[in-house]
C-alpha cells in the first residue's frame, strides 16, 4: 500500500512536471507577451520604456530560464499575478476552486446514484436492459453543452422554473436553483459509464455460486441484490469514478462557461481568451493536479474495499 | 445488430455530406452569404430548418458541417491509430524499460483533465509555424494535430495488449525460427492479427474526436466561421435560446447521431 502510494505520487509529480513544461512553451507560441498587451493599453509607452519592463521582468531572458523561476516561484507558493483580474492568481482561484468543487460533488453523487440504479436495474431485469442500454448509449454520445442547451430551453425559457445561468445575488437556498441545470447538466453527460459499468458487474456477480446459496436460504430478491451482489460490484465502480475523473473535470468547463458559472473550467477558458497566460497555466495545473489525487483516491478505496487487489 | 445500425447512422451522414452541393442547387441559396432581411427565419419549403443568426439556410450549413465535423473526426482517428497502433507496437515488442516509460506517459495523458489541457493548446499561436488562423483547411489542420496528442493513448493500450498475447504465440516463436525477420514478423503476424481491437479503438476515437471538435468549436476555439461546423453553429447557443430555439436543437442531433453510431460501431465490432 504504502509502495503503492509513492510510485503513484511520483508519477503524478512527474505528470506535474512535463505538463507544466509543455505548457509553458505552447504558451510561448501564443500571441503576445504581457509588455505587448500593456502597450496595446497605453499609448504613451515608448519602445525603451517596452525594453525596459521586458528586463524588469525578466521576460528579455531565454525561455528555459523564464520556465525555471517560474516553476521555482510556483514551487514556493508565489503563484504571480493575473493580468485580466489585476489580483494575485492564489486570490482568485480559491473561491473558484471551491465553486467548482461543489459542482463536482453534485453532479457526482447524481451521475453515480442515478448510473448505479439503472445498472442494477439492466442487471435485475434482462428485459429492461436494452432500454438502458440505450439511454447510456444516448446519454454517452450527446455533447454536454448540447444537452445544457436543451435544459435551458426546457427550464429557463419555455417553462421559467429556474435561471437559465450566473449566480444568486442573494446567497444561501436561492444559489441552490442556480445550481440545479449545470449539475444536472453535467451529471447526465457522465452516468453512462456508472450504468454500463454497474450493470455488466452486477450482471457478472449474480451468476457467482454465493448469489445462489443466499437465495437457498431464502433471502428476497431485493436483499440479494443489494446486500449480496452490489458490495461485491462496487469496485469496478469505483474503478469509473478514477477513470472519469478526467471527463468529469472536462465537462465543468462547458457547463461553467455555458452558464456563466464563475469556476475554475470558467477560469481557464477565460484566461485563455484574455492572454492571461499565468493564470491560465496556474489554473490548469491545479486541475490537473487535483484530478490526479481524486483518481488516486479512488484506485486506494478501491483497494481498501477490495484485499484481493492489494497484493497487486 | 449494434454495428448495422451503427453503420446505417454513418452512412446516413456521409450522405448528407456529400450530396451537400446537389441540396444547395436544388434550394438554390448560398449557405455562406449572410441575408439580413432573413434572420431566424422559421421553416419554410426555401429553408426546410429555417436560417441562422445570419439568415444563411440550416440544413445546408448542417450539411456542409458535416463535412468539416466527419472529415475532423476520420483524419483525427486515423492519425491516432497509426500512432497509437505504432507505440502499441514498440512497447510490446521491446518491452523492458521502454514499454514502462511510453505506458507511464499513456497512464499519465489518461489521468489529465483532457478538455482543459486542449482548450489551452488550441489556444497557441499556430500561425508562426505556417497555420494561420480562420482559414478552414489550416483550422481543421490545426484541431486534428491537437487532438491526436490525446487520440493515440486509447489505441495504444490496446494495441500493446493485443499485441503482447499476439508476441507469446507458437506462430511467432515459428516465424522466428523460420529466419523471418523482426519487421516482418510484426507487419505480417501481428499486426493482422490486433487488427480486431484496433479498429474498435479507432471507431471510438472517431466518436471522441467528432465530440472533442465540436466541443473546442462551440468554445470559439474551434473551425472559424463562416466555414461551418456542427460545434461552431452552437457557438452562440446561449443567445439563440430565446431567439430560435429549433437552431440550437439540430446540430447537436447530428452530432448525437454520429457520435452514437461511432460508439454502435464499436459496440458491434467488439461482439
């Protein structure tokens, strides 16, 4: 376990490396250093003047070196500026952080309950199978903003039940009907997987000789099902949550930016549409990083539940 | 069942794609050219879907966007199976130090947040490297480059699992002995047989690219109007709601339908 958890920081932490690295040279290609933007922003700035910010901050050195104090500084917790925010990055992605994690949580407790319970359906009900087949073949094949759309349409403008994006000005159980479309949004995009993935397990472990003697000693069917089969069924689904971390995250970026959710999906793509090159990085990073140890989390639960994986 | 369904969807599509310049002569109106006197036009036998934004006709931009929309999303699984099936390849022939860092770097693509990283990426100034921006071609260019950096890691890993059992077999310890060499023995033997998982990689990367582009297009960050794509005539979704409803509605459905016979495809092929 605890050889497990090493290889796997490790492994993140060179993820962390090489994408940050990466990124940081594709940032290069875009258009425009900071200095450029803010001569486009005041036109009494001189190209000596232009020359001498460049040195002041450093952006007059070679790239690798502009990549080494930058990862060095990020190492140390001084995450820089945001030129679109004009606010130290830390300030402005700790509150979307936590927004964008609520709407993660949301949408995963609905993907996973509503994904579980259709799987255990298909697996209770071969005759229904088929139709839930279909419903996670739809379900899988839909484009989430597409289906934020046909929400908005449904909700927010024909019927008028719930806003159709933003945020409450009020605070406390009205933010609650702001949150309603973007988690549904975004948990009907990812309960495919948990049916698919929750139905073939289920299906697999009813077939096991144990189902069978439970039956014999006359548990109901109901019991047998959900005491019987689903704990046994449970690691492969926790197996998807690991897997779809990344789809997950992938998705609270349309559905923030579809509904003017501030977040940090949101956060991203409008540091990528403002030049705000440091803060896009820093946000991207810490997406990634997150992602990875919730994936991590949940390949140790596994394991916790299940000892038979813990030798491999 | 699944796959002849699958292939009926696609087929369906391609059609559409194609026979896209015999509509347009048939309706008569260029789905390029903006007509202000005619926007939101509703449903009518000159515009069987009603106009855009722009007044330009629905049904011939869903049709020209398949094109883009299909052509993005074959180029992109094609490159991602020759790449994919190439490292698949190398890793398990090889094995050893080089199979663990190229399935690391697979494991470590899987772990990222994909759409994040390629909203970044295709935001990169292409156009110091001779792809300028708004030009169709250099723009599909563009998207299928970027997503072939995440499109190769699914084929990959399945090509190297393949492949390893493929490597065990008597036929290749023969061949060896038979004198073949290495290159022949994995062009001729192996690759003949992964072929099966191979492709039902590539028919799902062919549903994740068409998603993938479509996604980055609605963003803007995507094929460039005027050229049409499914992804790109969405991309102002948000206003279009409570103007015209019905414009929203069918571009996703084609998208829906490819991506949904993509998958059926795969579905059929792995049975």
């Amino acid at each position: 376990m605890i050889r497990l958890l090493a290889a796997r920081l490790v492994q993140i932490a060179v993820t962390m490396a090489i994408l940050s690295f990466a990124m940081f040279l594709l940032i290069g290609l875009m258009p425009g250093d900071p200095i450029d933007l803010a001569i486009a922003g005041d036109p009494r700035l001189t190209a000596e003047d232009a020359a001498r910010l460049r040195a002041l901050h450093g952006l007059d050195q070679p790239l690798l070196a502009r990549y080494a104090a930058w990862a060095g500084g990020l190492l140390e917790g001084r995450f820089g500026h945001s030129r679109l925010f004009a606010q130290p990055v830390a300030d402005i992605i700790a509150p979307a952080l936590v927004s964008t994690l609520v709407l993660l949580g949301g949408a995963l407790l609905l993907a996973g309950g509503i994904g579980i319970a259709l799987g255990l359906l298909a697996a209770a009900r071969p005759r229904l199978a088929p139709a839930v087949d279909a419903i996670a073949i739809l379900g899988q094949s839909a484009p989430s903003f597409w289906l934020g759309i046909l929400l908005i349409i449904l909700f927010a403008v024909t019927l008028g039940w719930l806003p159709a994006g933003g945020m409450s000005e009020t605070g406390g159980l009205d933010s609650l009907r702001f949150l309603v479309l973007p988690v549904a949004t975004l948990a009907i995009a990812n309960l495919a997987a948990y049916a698919r993935h929750s139905a073939a397990a289920v299906g697999l472990t009813l077939r096991e000789p144990w189902i069978t003697a439970a039956r014999a000693r006359g548990n109901g069917e109901a019991r047998v099902l959900l005491r019987h089969a689903f704990p046994n069924a449970a690691v492969p689904v926790l197996q998807v949550a690991a897997l779809d971390a990344g789809a997950l995250v992938g998705g609270a970026l349309i559905t923030e930016t579809l509904f003017a959710r501030p977040g940090m999906g949101k956060l991203i793509y409008d540091a990528v549409m403002g030049n705000d090159t440091n803060l896009a990085l820093v946000a991207l990073l810490l997406v990634a990083l997150v992602t990875m140890l919730a994936t991590l989390a949940a390949d140790l639960a596994q394991r916790a539940l299940d000892p038979r994986l813990r030798d491999a | 069942m699944r796959l002849i369904l699958g292939l009926a969807l696609l087929l369906l599509l391609a059609l559409g794609a194609l026979g896209a310049p015999l509509v347009q002569e048939a309706l008569g109106h260029d789905p390029f050219a903006p007509d202000l006197f005619l926007r939101h036009g509703p449903a009518s036998p000159e515009h069987p879907l009603g106009t855009d934004e722009l007044g330009r006709d629905l049904l011939l931009r869903l049709l020209y966007g398949a094109r883009v929309s299909l052509a993005v999303g074959l180029a992109t699984a094609l490159a991602a199976a020759v790449l994919g099936t190439a490292i698949g390849l190398l890793a398990a022939w090889r094995g050893g130090a080089l199979d663990a860092v190229l399935m690391r770097l697979a494991d470590g693509m899987l772990a990222l947040p994909a759409l994040p990283v390629l909203v970044v990426l295709a935001a990169a100034d292409t156009g110091r490297i001779g792809l300028p921006r708004g030009e169709p071609l250099s723009d599909i260019i563009r998207i299928v480059a970027i997503l072939t950096i995440f499109g190769w890691v699914g084929v990959a890993r399945l090509a190297r699992a393949a492949a390893l059992s493929v490597l065990a077999r008597d036929y290749v310890r023969a061949a060896r002995a038979l004198g073949a060499g290495e290159g022949r023995i994995l062009l001729r033997h192996v690759v003949p047989n992964i072929a099966g998982p191979i492709a039902v990689a590539t028919a799902l990367a062919v549903a994740g690219a068409i998603l993938a582009e479509s996604t980055l297009s609605f963003l803007g960050l995507g094929i460039a109007p005027p050229a049409a794509s499914w992804g790109n005539m969405l991309s102002n979704a948000q206003d279009l709601v409570f103007s015209a409803p019905w414009a929203a509605v069918w571009p996703g459905l084609a998208i829906l339908l490819a991506v949904a016979g993509c998958t059926l495809v795969a579905d059929g092929l792995r049975r």
